[in-house]
C-alpha cells in the first residue's frame, strides 16, 4: 500500500508535466494497430489505438458462401478482439505513464472505450 502511496506522491509532484505525456501517449496510440480475427481469419480487423476502425477484410471464400448470418457473428467477434486489445494497450500506456502504479479500477475504467 505504501509502495503506492509513494508512486501516487510522486505522480502529483509530476502532475504540470502529465497533460503533455498524455498528449503523447494518445498521439503514439493513433498509430499503434491492434487486430482481431473471428472464424478462422475469415474475418479480420485492424483498430487504431484510439479505437477507430482502419480495415475489415473478409476472406473471399466467406463472401462466396454468400451466408449473412455467418457473416453478422464474425464480423462482431474479430472487432471486439481487436478493442479488447485496443483496451490492453491504453491499460499498459497508463501504468507506464503513471510509473507502474496499479490504480484500483483503471482496467475498468477503460473498459468502455
């Protein structure tokens, strides 16, 4: 506990310079790729680090099976594996930001982005 009270004192002596690291972390998040794939690699996609999608690939043997319903549970599935790392990546950014302190609740904090 005292471990993170130390880190959480230094954090705040630190506090003038954090808008400027977290501008940087979010501008090394918007080019970090996470990608997520569902069914095989039959569906596949690539999200920023800041969460929007830059491609969605679906194999041509999956458009050929011409079968939509399989098509609406991939596609869901490979972008949810590609947020759930998205996620990942602004968790680990944070930590690193904040000198590996574990702040209670951080993980879902960010859950919802």
């Amino acid at each position: 506990m005292f471990k993170n009270l130390n880190g959480l004192a230094q954090m705040l002596r630190n506090a003038s310079s954090m808008g400027q690291r977290v501008k940087e972390i979010r501008e090394g998040l918007a080019t970090e790729v996470a990608t997520g794939a569902a069914g095989g690699d039959l569906v596949t996609v690539e999200v920023s680090g800041l969460g929007e999608v830059k491609r969605l690939r679906l194999a041509p043997e999956l458009i050929e099976q011409k079968d939509a319903e399989l098509m609406e549970e991939l596609v869901p599935a490979a972008l949810n594996e590609a947020l759930a790392k998205v996620r990942k990546m602004h968790v680990d950014k944070m930590r690193e930001a904040t000198g590996g302190i574990d702040l209670p609740g951080l993980d879902e904090a960010l859950a919802n982005l």
